[in-house]
C-alpha cells in the first residue's frame, strides 16, 4: 500500500480552489519533486497534505503504517526567522514536540532523537551557536535535523536549497539522497530546480498554471513528457518563421 494516496483532491483557500481533481500517491522509499510556476498551488498542495489547511475536496490518505502526525517539514525560510535568537540545540529538540504528548518537558528519549538528528546533519560542533549567526547553508542543515525529529517515515520540503550557494546547494542534495537512499525516508519536494527534479527524483508531479491540470509519473515518463513537448514548441517555432517569411 503507498504511504500517501491524493485522490480526487481539491485544495486552495476560502473555498476557492488552486488546484482540482488531483490524483496519485507515493510509495515508501520514493523521491518525489513537485514543480510548477509561481502559483500553480505547490505550497498549498503541501500544506493541505500536512493538515494546515483542510482540502476544499476529495480526500488524503496516510498507510502503509504513516500516521498524519508522522511527517516532518522543511518550510521555506522567511528574513524574520533566519534572525531567530536560539541555540542550535533548542531549534532542533523543539522538532519533538509532537512526541511530547501531554507531559509539557523534553525526556530523555526526545533529547536522544534530537542529538542522532544532529550526528546525522553534522552539524555536532555548532549545537551552542545562535542559529542567526549561522549560513545559510548551516541553517538549512539545522531546520533538517529539526524535521527529522518529528519523523522516520516521510519529508516534505518546500525549496530546500532556495538562496543557498553552489556548493551548500550541492551539499544539501548529497545529504536529502542519503536520507532516501541510505535511511529509506521517502522524499517530497517542492522545488524550481528542473535539473534536479531530472536528476535526483524517482517521480515528478508537475502542476499546471492555475490549476490547469497536472502530470504525474516516474522520472522517466517526465522526461519523455517533456522531450515531446519541446518537440512540439520547437515545431511550432519553425512553422511561425516559415509564416513570418512568406509574409
């Protein structure tokens, strides 16, 4: 059974839909990039998925042993929360939150998740820093270690290397492939990066703009997807200019 099933799936803001009659689901173990232009309801989509905003229609449905709860998010970073003034050690612990149930204190076991969270990003030697003293490239890795508390099953990520330079971009995409490949945790991510999606996904959703319909399949099917369209755009190119030259 998939660990997420979007079926029939309606999501947009006060009853206004961004996106229709979405459909398809994703498997344990799976590297799913969402892309689409500004607009298109990536960010909904995913916030509808984790429960922030209730679907407009159809339904989500969590198995293969998931709970809703279970899902860690790596959201896009405003300029206000890069200035936050926490220690590394108190923005990742407080990813366990949602495993603190009715006691209102970290225990030893939410302590010991958030320090393997840390070993697992490297980023052991800046647990006492103040995360707006950080790089970019360093704060992503603490939001990620942070996400990872809250989870052993699933990541959703909202352009995780947004503003990063080359090579923390590059260091970001070798640690979130390690996740999915090494750890087994299954992979959503919005990003604008159509390279990436190319090379590091297993499946590729694309949205329309403004809800104009969607594809989904596996990496390879985008690429042929995408190869005929070009075809297509290059056909249409050459005819205008054969036009434009009888004219």
């Amino acid at each position: 059974m998939a660990q997420l099933i979007c079926r029939n799936l309606a999501v947009g803001y006060d009853g206004h839909p961004v996106l229709e009659n979405l459909n398809f689901q994703v498997r344990a173990g799976e590297y799913l990039t969402i892309i689409g232009e500004n607009g298109a309801g990536k960010s909904t989509l995913m916030k509808t998925i984790l429960g922030l905003l209730p679907p407009l229609n159809g339904e989500i449905i969590t198995g293969d042993g998931l709970r809703s709860d279970e899902i860690g998010y790596l959201p896009q970073q405003t300029e206000v929360q890069r200035d936050f003034p926490a220690s590394v050690w108190e923005i990742v612990l407080s990813g366990c939150q949602g495993r603190c149930g009715h006691h209102f204190f970290y225990g030893k076991q939410e302590k010991d998740i958030a320090r393997r969270a840390i070993e697992q990003m490297e980023i052991g030697a800046l647990i006492s820093r103040c995360y707006r003293e950080l790089s970019g490239g360093q704060q992503q890795r603490v939001l990620l270690a942070r996400a990872l508390c809250a989870t052993r099953k699933m990541l959703l990520m909202d352009e995780p290397v947004a503003g990063l330079d080359p090579k923390a971009t590059a260091d970001m995409y070798h640690i979130i492939g390690k996740l999915n490949h090494e750890k087994g945790i299954t992979i959503l991510m919005i990003t604008h990066d159509l390279e990436a999606a190319d090379r590091y996904a297993t499946h590729v959703l694309k949205l329309g703009s403004h809800g104009t319909g969607f594809f989904y399949g596996t990496r390879e099917e985008y690429r042929r997807m995408h190869a005929e369209s070009s075809g297509i755009q290059q056909g249409k190119s050459r005819k205008e200019a054969q036009n434009e030259t009888c004219d």
